[in-house]
C-alpha cells in the first residue's frame, strides 16, 4: 500500500540529570492525527483497541506492534487522550484492580481519578496487565475539529512534571495536591431526537437528581453523586447518541 502517510510513531529520548530516561512519543499514529479521527484511513480500526498488536497484521496493528515494544523497557506509561470538546481533565486508572496505581494516580495531582472500564486492547490496560505502572489522562479538546483547551494543557505537563519528581527523575519537591477517586464513567444518551441545552460543567461534582442539560426542554439529570466527566455541547442530536459522562463518587 502507497500513501503519503507514515505509520511510524515519532520517538525522542531524553536522559534527565537525575536519575532516569524519559521517551516522549508526540504523536502516536501520524495518519489518523491528520485525519482527525479515531480511526484509521488504511483498514478503519481504532489504535487504542488493538494493543499488542501484531508484527503480520494491518498497517494498524502492525503500529500498535511497534509501539508496543517501544514501551516494553518502560517502568512507567502515561497515556495522554482526548475526550472531546464537551470533556474535563481527568486520571483514568485501573486501581480497583491494582490497588498501587492509587499512589501513582495521586502522584499525578490532578484532582478527578476515575476507574476504567478496562477494555481490552488498549495501551494501558494491556501495559498493567504486564506489570507496567501505566495510567491515561484525558483531556478535554480533540474532536471536532482538532480543538485544543490550552489551561488543561498547561494542567497536564504540570501533573507529569510532579509524577516524574514523585518517581526521582525530576529534581524538585514534592507536592500533594487534593485527589478525589470515582467509580466508572455511566453514559447517558438521548431517549430521542432533539434539541440539547447543557445546564451544567464538564469536570464539576453533581448530586443525584441535578438538572445537566434539557432534551426538548425535558430535564436530563444525574443519576447519583459524582463528577461530569462529559457533557455535550448545545447542539440537535438523535436518539441513542451520547449526552453526558457521569462517574459516582467512591464510597469510604
């Protein structure tokens, strides 16, 4: 197959002068970054669901197989995602099952950890399914349009600036910041055709009942106490389409 694309990942390697190596992957997967989509031009598959991948397969899989011994050597995988223009900031991790990433998620400072689903096939679930400390942070931009939140940005290179003092690569002292750890994400969707007005803000704490938004002026609320991990922007949708993202609150 000929295209003008790459599959190749763009790999750099530092070494800090403490103590430590850190490689930086910018970008991932080059054809689907151009394409601002999720999923491949060449054989239509998501990246983030194909991991290991496989050396004989797809030019997705193939990519998923590169990147993956890429990060073999890794001690530790920070995963950065967007979760779209109506999305917040926030640490995906698998802590119910690996109770240590807790430490990790609270080294990262930022203040929503949510626990993941765990689908297979993806990056960091595979990567701690090996025994690597592998978390997500989700940030709010992406699609459409490619757009970029810059204060979540900036949000995000301070949390791995103070994971990587927390791990003694970085000179600095170490800060604890207030974290908060929820349950996994419950989608809500449209019952039916309409017009979505959001009443509310991605990334803020919600109680059981309160209004998010209105479907055809019908309320759409909260189903417990949690956090807005998403929330649509004002726009007409179809039933069965996604409204908002909705973590509970973890119970002590």
């Amino acid at each position: 197959m000929t295209s003008s694309y790459t599959t190749e990942p763009c790999f750099r390697k530092f070494s800090v002068q403490k103590g430590g190596r850190v490689k930086i992957i910018p970008i991932c997967n080059p054809a689907v970054f151009r394409s601002k989509t999720r999923w491949s031009p060449f054989d239509g598959l998501d990246l983030n669901r194909v991991f290991p991948g496989c050396a004989e397969g797809s030019p997705t899989e193939q990519l998923a197989q590169s990147l993956w011994q890429q990060t073999r050597g890794s001690a530790h995988i920070i995963d950065l995602h967007c979760c779209g223009a109506g999305g917040s900031t926030y640490t995906l991790a698998l802590y119910e099952e690996y109770p240590h990433l807790r430490t990790a998620a609270e080294a990262l400072g930022l203040p929503v950890v949510i626990q993941s689903g765990g689908t297979s096939g993806q990056l960091f679930v595979e990567s701690c399914r090996t025994g690597q400390d592998a978390l997500i942070i989700e940030l709010p931009g992406g699609q459409p349009g490619g757009t970029i939140d810059l204060q979540a940005a900036e949000d995000c290179r301070q949390a791995v600036i103070r994971y990587l003092i927390h791990l003694g690569v970085l000179e600095g002292a170490a800060s604890r910041l207030p974290v908060h750890f929820y349950g996994k994400i419950a989608t809500l969707c449209a019952p039916r055709p309409g017009l979505f007005l959001p009443g509310a803000t991605p990334g803020s704490r919600c109680v059981q009942g309160e209004i998010l938004g209105t479907l055809e002026e019908a309320p759409v609320t909260a189903p417990f106490d949690g956090v807005i991990t998403t929330l649509r922007q004002a726009s007409y949708c179809f039933a069965g389409e996604r409204l908002a993202g909705v973590a509970p609150l973890e119970k002590n």
